[in-house]
C-alpha cells in the first residue's frame, strides 16, 4: 500500500508538471488568456499539496492544513476564471478571493477557536466545489451549435469531483476523524490516488479545449483575408459550393454578386499602395452597412469582391446591388480635399439548374453581368440574363409575330 506522504509527493509533482505545460502554452499564445489562470491555478495547487504534506510530517502544527486548504480552495478559483476567459465571460476576481478568505476565517475558527474536524470539512468542501459547479454549465452547454470534447471531458471530470467530495462530507459528517485526507489507511490512499488521476484528467480537457480552439483560429485565419478581414477565395468558394448542393437539393434560388471597384489602378498608381489598401479596407465597411443577417463578402483578389445572397432571387440581388452602389455614391459625393471617391461596378447573377454543382458557372455568369456593367459606364450594375437556344429564341419569336 502506498503511503500518504508518498501519495501527496505524487500530488505536488503533478500540478507542478501540469504548471510547467500551461506556462509553455500561456508563453507561446500570449493572446490565450485562459492559459494564464490554469497556470496559476497549477502552481498554486502543488503549494497547497505541499502544505498538506507538512501537515502529515509535522503532526503537532495545524498551520499548513489552514495554510494547504486556503491554497486549494484558492487554485479551484483560479480553475474557474481560467473556464470564464475561455469563454469571453466577465472573469470574477472578487468571488475567488472571497471564497478564499471565506475559507480561510472558516478553517481557523474551527482549528483554532473550535477544533472540529466535520466542520473544517464542511467549510473546504463548500468553498473548494462551489467555483467548478458555477462552471459545469459553461463546460456542459454548447458554444456555436457545439459542444467542444474538451469542454465535455473537463464538466465530467468535475462532476466528479464534485460528487467525491460530496461523499467525502456526508461521511466525515456521519463518522467524525475517518474521512481526513491526512490519514494513513487504504481508504485514504485510493481517494487521493483518485485524486491525482482526475486532476491530470480535468487538465487534459482543459487542454483539448485550447487545442480545439486554436485549431478553429487557424482554419478561420485560413479562411480570411488578411487585409479587409472578409472571406478570401478559398472561402467563397466553399461557400458556393455549399449553396449550389443545398440548392441542387430543394431547388431553393441564391444569388451572386460580383463587384470591381473602378478606376483602382490608377488610385495605386497615384496615391499608392497605402491608399490603395485603405479604400479597399472602406469600401468593406460600407458593403458590409448594406448586406443582410446570412449574407456574405468575400475579397476575390485585388479590387474584386463577392457577395453571395443565400435564398435570395435575381430581383433580390438587384436591390442589394442598387444598396451596395447608393452608399458608396453617397460616400463619394462627401469627399473632399485628399478623400478618394470609391466607385464601384456590379455583375449579378442567380442559381439556375442549368449550373446545378458547378459554383464556377455561377460566376462566370456574374463575370459575364460585370463586364456588361463596365461597358454601360461604370458605376452602375447589369443582370445576367441566359441566353436562349437558337430553337427557343425561334419559337418565342415565331409566337411575338403570330399574336402581332
């Protein structure tokens, strides 16, 4: 049978590891905040373990169990904060430190002032699962129509937990001095055993829900433009890809727009580059003012742009089109002195079963929308309108002289 010293040595030397690992990952993104707390809340467990360590070598102090069950309850806080940040939750500083005080006058007054041992387990165990039960939920809920594995992993391991600590009350309550975690017996050595293993399991949730995270960063980084922070390519064309099946599938019409701003050579040529970006980066926030909750835009390369109307008709991308346009002339009718007046010109285009999976027919019949635009003068939009077949047209012909 292992030993409590040795059992605890185990303790200190695991959320010193895990400590170590969660600074590694607060250092190398700096912009994940939740790493922060789960590192404190690492370190400043192994020191709470450490005083519980003391506790069992020197029998005739009780100063580091109210020095190890502060610490703990103090970790467990910080525990939490790092689930709030992770979250975009308001992180409570106020509650952990409460809770920690709290924690700490209750354990002296019941070693010091009235040494009782159900109530010094009443107190920790209160103060030590109240901050994981306000989180279960943040853990157990989906976040985007998902609930991410690491998330679930960690709510799991903390019910738990909760629930071992739980009985851990209920019997020190039933049977006073038996249900101490400094105790030298079998009981005691597979608790905190249990212990060691679920602490490294709700830190390996913890984990996987930053992997999980940052991998989700990265694919949307993948799918941005770096300059206007709008689709790029790739991502517009997994986008048509995705309406062209649901269409193709419930018949359901979407409409694309392509749009290029005019004259955009000549602004880099005699503003430069810079200025050239800017407008870019304007012309963005103002399309983005006129588009509708589900809409999309997307930078295409250089001065082209795409916006992709789900569920929408032709008649409907004309009206986001004559939007899209009445904004940026207003915009230019305020220019005045350095401003530069943006115009722009629209091709738009509609699903047809004639394109069905092939979102590259879709725009190059926007492409064909475009350039009817630019031959009508700029600043303005053209509508795509299929062309017949040569017996269609005939026939369609042959009936307009017949009813003449």
């Amino acid at each position: 049978m292992l030993s409590v010293p040795t059992l605890w040595t185990v303790f200190i030397i695991n959320f010193l590891a895990l400590g170590l690992i969660w600074a590694y990952v607060a250092h190398s993104y700096p912009a994940f905040g939740a790493a922060r707390f789960w590192t404190a809340s690492a370190l400043v467990a192994s020191a709470g373990t450490a005083c519980a360590m003391l506790r069992v070598m020197m029998t005739d102090s009780l100063l580091p169990l109210l020095a190890g069950g502060t610490l703990m309850v103090l970790a467990a806080g910080l525990a939490a904060m790092g689930i709030e940040r992770f979250y975009d939750k308001p992180v409570r500083w106020r509650s952990t430190a409460l809770s920690a005080a709290l924690a700490f006058v209750g354990l002296g007054i019941f070693i010091f002032a009235y040494d009782s041992m159900p109530m010094r387990i009443l107190v920790y165990t209160v103060a030590q699962v109240m901050p994981l039960a306000l989180t279960l939920k943040l853990l157990l809920s989906p976040e985007n129509g998902r609930v991410n594995p690491g998330a679930r992993l960690a709510g799991i391991v903390a019910s738990v937990l909760i629930g071992i600590y739980g009985l851990r009350l209920v019997g020190a309550l039933l049977q006073p001095g038996e249900f101490s975690f400094v105790r030298f017996n079998a009981g005691q050595s597979l608790v905190i055993l249990l212990m060691v293993f679920l602490s490294m399991a709700l830190n390996f949730g913890f984990l996987l829900m930053a992997i999980d995270r940052l991998r989700n960063e990265v694919a949307d980084l993948a799918l941005l433009d770096d300059l206007t922070g709008v689709g790029n390519r790739r991502h517009l064309v997994q986008r048509l890809t995705e309406e062209c099946a649901r269409s193709d599938r419930n018949g359901e019409a979407f409409a694309l727009l392509v749009i290029d701003l005019d004259g955009f050579k000549g602004v880099n040529d005699t503003h430069g580059h810079a200025a050239g970006d800017a407008c870019l980066q304007h012309f963005t926030l103002m399309a983005q003012t006129r588009l509708r909750p589900g809409d999309m835009l997307a930078r295409t390369g250089g001065d082209e742009f795409c916006i992709v109307l789900p569920s929408s008709t032709l008649r409907e991308g004309v009206m986001i089109a004559r939007r899209v346009l009445e904004v940026c002339r207003a915009d230019a009718e305020q220019c005045a002195g350095n401003d530069i007046p943006i115009s722009v010109s629209i091709g738009i285009a509609q699903w047809t079963r004639e394109i069905g999976m092939h979102p590259d027919r879709l725009i190059a019949a926007a492409d064909h929308a475009l350039y009817d635009a630019k031959k009508g003068g700029k600043n303005g939009y053209a509508a795509y309108e299929p062309k017949l077949p040569p017996e269609m047209a005939d026939a369609l012909e042959a009936g307009l002289r017949k009813r003449a």
